[in-house]
C-alpha cells in the first residue's frame, strides 16, 4: 500500500512541473509580424533588439528596445540600418 502511494505521490508531483513549465513557456512574448515601424512601434516604443548586446549604430535613442530574437527575426525587414535593432526610436 505505502508503495502505490508513494507512486501516485510521484506521478502527481511529475504531473504538475509538467503543467507549470507549459504555462511558462506559454506566457512569454506573442511573435508578432509588423507590418511596418509605426505599428511595431505602438506595442514596443523603443523597437526590438535581436540581444541585448548589440549596440545602435544610429543617433541617440529615446526609449530601450525589448530584447526577443524570435519576435526580431520576425520583422528583420524593418532594421533598415542591419544593426539588430528593428524599429529603434
């Protein structure tokens, strides 16, 4: 009896991280593809940045971009200056 129990313990246990990884991955950011800067602009003011790494090649910047590689690649077209920053402002 105490070894079924500490299965099922053992399966809800496996059961709910299985659940609360999903949710997570679930909650990260919709890729999105923009049909140009001004819209991209409205939902993300500073742009999208591939990294946080990459460095602006224009002027100054008013706003910090939102780092997502995914949500960069998706609208690459919109980085007119190729420096990984899509729509910066």
């Amino acid at each position: 009896m105490k070894k079924v129990a500490a299965l099922l313990l053992t399966l809800a246990i496996a059961l709910s991280f299985s659940f609360s990884v999903t949710e997570v991955e679930a909650a990260g950011p919709k890729i999105v593809k923009f049909a140009n800067c001004k819209e991209l602009n409205k939902v993300y003011p500073g742009g999208v940045a591939k990294s946080a790494s990459v460095k602006n090649k224009g002027g100054k910047t008013k706003y910090k971009p939102f780092v997502s590689e995914a949500l960069y690649n998706a609208n690459a077209k919109s980085d007119r200056d190729k420096d990984f920053i899509a729509c910066e402002r």
